[in-house]
C-alpha cells in the first residue's frame, strides 16, 4: 500500500494571505517543520511525540514584512500523536 505524504494546493490571491488545503505538516511543533539534518540534538522532544506527523486540513497562513515571524490559523482532520491521518476515500463506509 503506497501512502503519499505530502499533497497540497497553496493558494495566494493576496499578498498578505496565502489559502493552503490538502495533507501537509500542520504548523504545530518546530521539529516536525526542520529537516532531520537541521535539527541540533539527535532526538527529538518529548513535546515532538504529542504533534502530528501529517494532516489533512485547510490553512491560512502568511509571513509578516519578509521576516521569519508570521501566522497560521487552520482546520485539520485530527491526527494521533506522532502519526498521520490519511483522507477517507473509501464509498462503502457505513455511518
């Protein structure tokens, strides 16, 4: 079974708001965000287990004035700790 990562649209209409949907990181814990080789201990946080590893989800999200700080607000489908939620595909799913 081939499971595809990372899937999104980002959308900017607006210089000061960019619209990203589909399944991606969620802006949650520094360490999922850094590349493996960039990150400066070997192990990752305790705090890095209870973040998401992929999600499916809609984001609004801009940096202010070209610097490193910005924003991001969103909507995600909920997924475990340290796992990731794929989208629900299947027709024959029973409520």
């Amino acid at each position: 079974m081939n499971i595809l990562d990372d899937a999104y649209v980002n959308y900017q209409h607006f210089s000061q708001v960019q619209l990203q949907v589909g399944k991606y990181k969620s802006p949650v814990g520094l360490e999922r965000l850094q590349s493996t080789a960039d990150l400066f201990f070997v192990e990752t946080g305790y705090a890095t287990e209870l973040t998401p590893n992929y999600d499916v989800g809609a984001m609004i999200h801009n940096d202010y004035f070209n610097t490193p700080v910005g924003y991001a607000i969103g909507i995600f489908d909920g997924a475990a700790d340290n796992g990731s939620e794929d989208a629900d595909v299947d027709e024959a799913r029973t409520w």
